[in-house]
C-alpha cells in the first residue's frame, strides 16, 4: 500500500512567539534542509506591504526541557527570506495550546486545548 519513502530530517531551532501572525512561518534555511515541496502560495500582509509566499506542510512540536515534546500538529507554514527566526510562531499553532507562566519557578506549561480541564 506504502511505497518506500525517505522521511525528511527532523530539526531542532528555534521560534519566535507572535500572537499578532495568523499563519506560522518558516526560514528558507529550514525548508530547504528538509527538501520542503511547495503546496501553495499565499499573499503576505504585513507593515512593509504585501508579498507571495510558497507554502509548505510541515509537522511540529514544542520541545521542553529533559526532551519533553508535545505531540506532533500538522500544519501549513509559509516560507520568509530573511525571517531572523527559525521559525515564527502564529496564532495556527498558539490556538491549539493553553499556556500557563509560573513566574517564580520561571516555568512555561502548555496542553493540547483538547487534554486542558478547570484543575490544572
């Protein structure tokens, strides 16, 4: 049914969190590491004007500390020149989790909105 297919590396960065972004992007850099095929294009709005840009499916996963992850979301990422970032994180992704800062253990927690209850 499957034929065989070679799987693309996984990769470790680093993202930024924007609550401001719809859609997470992505840096050239990363897509092309992991030989990314574009899906589709989508027009990009933002301060300085709007561009094209190639779209890409793409699984991820926040990593913890101790190699903790959550599961893995799947999810269409935009493809930037010149991100700065390995990734920007958007509202597609953020939407999924609920967050919660302990400001004096200096932890951030997260879970699925789905997993979330009242008690946690």
């Amino acid at each position: 049914m499957f034929e065989d297919q070679t799987l693309p590396p996984r990769v470790r960065g680093r993202g930024l969190v924007d609550t401001g972004t719809t859609m997470s992007l992505i840096s050239e850099a990363i897509a092309d590491v992991l030989s990314l095929g574009i899906i589709h294009s989508v027009e990009l709005r933002t301060a300085l004007g709007s561009t094209m840009a190639p779209c890409h499916a793409i699984e991820f996963q926040f990593a913890g500390p101790e190699g903790t992850q959550t599961q893995p979301i799947a999810l269409v990422a935009a493809r930037v020149p010149d991100l700065g970032e390995d990734m920007v994180i958007g509202l597609d992704v953020l939407r999924q989790f609920r967050f919660e800062w302990d400001g004096p253990q200096e932890a951030l927690r997260l879970w699925p909105t789905s997993d979330r209850t009242d008690d946690h």
